[in-house]
C-alpha cells in the first residue's frame, strides 16, 4: 500500500516527497487529503525521534484506503516505513 524510496542527503535536515497517483483517485481532493494526512505523520514521527543522518525520502501511495484510514493505523504504517531509515 505504501513505499518508501530514500537516499541519505547533504541537506541539513529531511527532505519528503508524497506521491499519490491519478490511478489511486481521480479527485484531486482525495490525493491532496491523502498527501497531507502522510505528511502529518511523518512530521509527528520525526518530532518524537528526529533522524539520526538527514535523507531524502519519496513515500508512493498505492491505495485509496488511506483517506479513511484511522490515524492509529496510518501512524503504524508510516512509522514501520520510516524505521528503513535507521541504521
């Protein structure tokens, strides 16, 4: 449902890019949902623990489940993600 493709950066900090294809949804309003509810995420997630080298992450999204999806799970789903990060 979700991917993650990363590469370590030499930017300061992080860098993320969400991307939700015309094929998960049609409406622009659903994709852009989708889109900021991941952001979200993964800002709270890199709150609680900032990562330890700065990298450049590209998070698809393949499903449209995730504009209904409880937070608790999406959390979970970004957070297992986001663990391919660290070392």
């Amino acid at each position: 449902m979700l991917t993650l493709k990363y590469a370590e950066s030499r930017k300061p900090s992080y860098r993320l890019a969400v991307v939700v294809s015309k094929k998960v949804s049609k409406s622009a309003v659903v994709r852009n949902r989708i889109r900021r509810r991941i952001y979200e995420q993964v800002r709270r997630e890199f709150q609680e623990t900032p990562p330890r080298r700065p990298v450049d992450m590209v998070i698809t999204v393949f499903d449209e489940g995730f504009k209904t999806m409880p937070a608790e799970n999406l959390q979970a789903a970004v957070a297992s993600l986001l663990k391919k990060t660290t070392p």
